[in-house]
C-alpha cells in the first residue's frame, strides 16, 4: 500500500500519542515506514479475540464454581495462556497439568506445586485455592 493510504481509522490505538508502525510504499517506490492511528478490520479481529478471551474465561470461573474444574484452569485462561505455556512455565509435563485441573486432585497439591503456580500467576496460594 502506498504510504498516503495507511489507514488512518479509529482503533485502539488511537491517541495523540500511540501510534502503530507500518510498512508502506513511497513515492519513488521504496518500502519505509508509516504511523498508523489504526485500520477498521484489525480493530473488529481484536475487539473479536478479547470477547473470545472473555467468554473463556467466564466459563471457566463458572466451570471452578460449580467444582468442574480447579481454579488453575481459570487463571490459566485468565491469564491468556493455554496448556503448552502454562506447562513450560510451571515445569511440569502437560499432563500432570491437565491432572490438576480436576478439583480432587487439585485440593490434595502440596504447597511446594501450589506456589509454583501461584508464581506463574503473580497471586498468593490463598487467592490461587479460592477465585473471586
């Protein structure tokens, strides 16, 4: 696109002093950079994937109320990670990972595997064991 027609929409980048930087066309058909205040479609994609998060999120709060699933799984989502991730930074293989997330086995976790996901989810083990 040429650098005259970088999307100028309104977005959620849009400030005086939050840009995004582009790429685009110059007059003598060089690639350079553009600031962008945003563009329309990227803004309906985001806008879309945070009400995704949301809902995953709430279901997954309900799901931990209603002893589905333990409070892991709800921050997990919470915090936008999913199984591989939350895995990798606990260091603890996928499976065992998934284990915890059934209430049962999650109320018998030593306080040593507690606050290794407490620390991945910058909380306390108290707020870990009881979601608000």
């Amino acid at each position: 696109m040429k650098k005259e027609e970088v999307p100028q929409d309104k977005g959620l980048l849009d400030s005086a002093h939050t840009k995004e930087l582009t790429y685009a066309v110059d007059e003598n058909g060089e690639y350079t950079t553009a600031l962008s205040s945003g563009w329309d479609p990227k803004t309906i994609a985001l806008n879309n994937a945070i009400k995704e998060i949301e809902e995953r999120v709430a279901k997954a709060k309900e799901r931990v109320q209603n002893n589905e699933t333990s409070p892991i799984e709800y921050y997990m989502e919470l915090h936008k990670m999913d199984l591989p991730i939350l895995s990798s930074y606990v260091g603890l293989w996928q499976w065992r990972v998934k284990r915890h997330f059934k209430p049962n086995i999650f109320k018998k976790l030593s306080q040593k595997t507690l606050q290794r996901y407490a620390d991945v989810f910058e909380i306390s083990i108290e707020e870990l064991k009881h979601i608000s």
